[in-house]
C-alpha cells in the first residue's frame, strides 16, 4: 500500500506539474481563474452510466438473469452510439478476458499492447491510468474516497495528456494515440460516481448487489470490494475488446496505425458492468 501512495503521488504531481507549465499564467492571481480542461470523450461516460440506468428500469428488475441483462441492453439505443447486439455468448468470452486481467492488474498494459490495442508508447500512459485506479480501489479501504477526490485525480490525468497531446475539447479522431486512455478515464470517472452513489443510498436501484455483503470476511465480496470491483470491471470491460481495434501496417513505411471503435468498446463496458451483477450474486 505504501508503495502504491508513492506511485500515486509522484503520478500526480508530473501531471500538475507539466500542466501548470503549460496552462498557468505567471501571475498566481490567474491560476484559479484557468479554465477547467474538457475531456472530450466524456460523453461515453455519460452513455455507460444512462445504459445502467435503463436496465434497472425494467419492470423484473432486479430479478433479471445474466442473458436477459445482455438482451435487455440490445433495445438500448443513445444518440452517439448504435444499438448493442445483445450477443450472450461473446459477452461470456469477453467477460472471461476481463477476470483474467483482474487476477493481475499489473498485467492489463502488457495485454493491450501484446494484442495491438494500444502502442507501447501509451503503454506508460495506461499504467498512470491503472496506477489511480488502484490506489482508489484497494480493498484494504474500509471507507470509500470521495466522489470529488476520485474525479480530481481523473481530472489530473486528462489535464496531463490536454499538456503533452493537444487535444481538441470538443471533438477527438479515433485513430488519435490517446482516443483510448481518455475514453477510459472517462469511463471511470463515471463509473466511479455510479458505483459510489448506489453504494451509499439505499434507494438506488443497484444498492441490493451490495446490501448483503457488507459483514462478509471476503475483501472481493465485501460491499465495498464489489463496488471497487465493479468500477474495475467497467474500465478495463472498456479497453480490453480485442475486436474493437483495427491495427494496420503501412506497407512502405512499416508505421503502425491503431484505430480505435469507441462504441465497441462503451458496448463491451456497458455489457459487463450491467451483467456482472448476475455472476456476482452466484458467487456470494
């Protein structure tokens, strides 16, 4: 744990320290006056938590089996992104790979850039990601951070690649190097407030996956190990679709292009956050 906080420190402060050099103005009166920097794919986020939503509206809700989550989802449709295909037997396959990450985190970069989701050279970028997340979501927690603790070091790690890359703030080419990582952060920051608020309230329409796990000896079953998890399940459900990266070569060049179908990979995420609930439950 102790060298997870390094990590997440030092993290922290490289980005503010390479965004305040780029952003800031030299008089420290402006500093609070700096636009807050948009993270222009955040409308996935927006998108994966409405899909959440809709599933638990159904009138058998909360008593739907895995399948029906999946087929549920297909009539799911949000104005960025096309209908779901409702395939159960993929969504098993993909849920296996996610499982199989979770069993070691510190593998999930090496997975991606073995099967050409992303280049080695985001690879450092992801770890950053990853690095947050486990400091967020270490089981040893018996309280939950904050909402707004969680989104600011998300905020930091958009803030960080606004500084090295550039990027628009309203629109962002899905061949882009970082199209992926901010998807992703976007995925978890929504996740994160999701995840949080069905937690704590009694009223949520989720808070059951957690209202009898809470005196469980098990760090994974606890309630706030299930929460936890279920955040992990959304982020890496959202970058690890090998099926949603097309890789080409240039045949002169050798150059390696990566492009990115983010309503694949949203599809994936929204599919296993929303039927994990069922294998979760087999395994209380």
């Amino acid at each position: 744990m102790k060298n997870l906080n390094i990590v997440f420190i030092v993290i922290v402060s490289l980005f503010l320290s390479i965004s305040c050099s780029k952003k800031d103005s030299n008089s420290p009166q402006l500093n609070n006056l700096k636009s807050v920097v948009e993270n222009p794919m955040d409308f996935i986020g927006v998108a994966h938590n409405e899909a959440l939503d809709f599933v638990s509206e159904d009138a058998e809700w909360p008593d739907l089996t895995q399948e029906e989550i999946i087929e549920r989802l297909a009539d799911f449709d949000y104005d960025d992104f096309p209908l779901m295909d409702g395939d159960y037997e993929q969504y098993l396959e993909d849920e296996e790979v996610v499982y199989e990450l979770l069993e070691e985190t510190d593998s999930i970069t090496f997975f991606l850039i073995r099967d050409s989701i992303i280049s080695s050279e985001t690879g450092g970028l992801m770890d950053s990601l990853i690095s947050i997340l486990s400091y967020y979501l270490d089981t040893s927690l018996t309280t939950p951070y904050s909402i707004s603790s969680f989104n600011s070091s998300i905020q930091d790690f958009v803030d960080y690649l606004d500084a090295s890359y550039d990027f628009p703030t309203s629109s962002l080419e899905e061949d882009s190097p970082i199209a992926l990582l901010l998807g992703s952060a976007a995925i978890a920051k929504s996740s994160y407030s999701y995840w949080h608020n069905a937690y704590s309230e009694e009223n949520d329409p989720w808070h059951f996956f957690f209202e009898n796990s809470n005196k469980s000896t098990n760090e994974q079953n606890s309630g706030i190990g299930r929460f936890f998890k279920k955040v992990w399940f959304d982020t890496v459900g959202f970058f690890t679709a090998a099926d949603c990266t097309e890789t080409s070569v240039d045949p002169i060049t050798h150059a390696v292009t990566y492009t990115t179908d983010l309503a694949c990979c949203w599809e994936h995420a929204g599919e296993m956050s929303a039927a994990v609930k069922k294998n979760e439950d087999e395994t209380k």
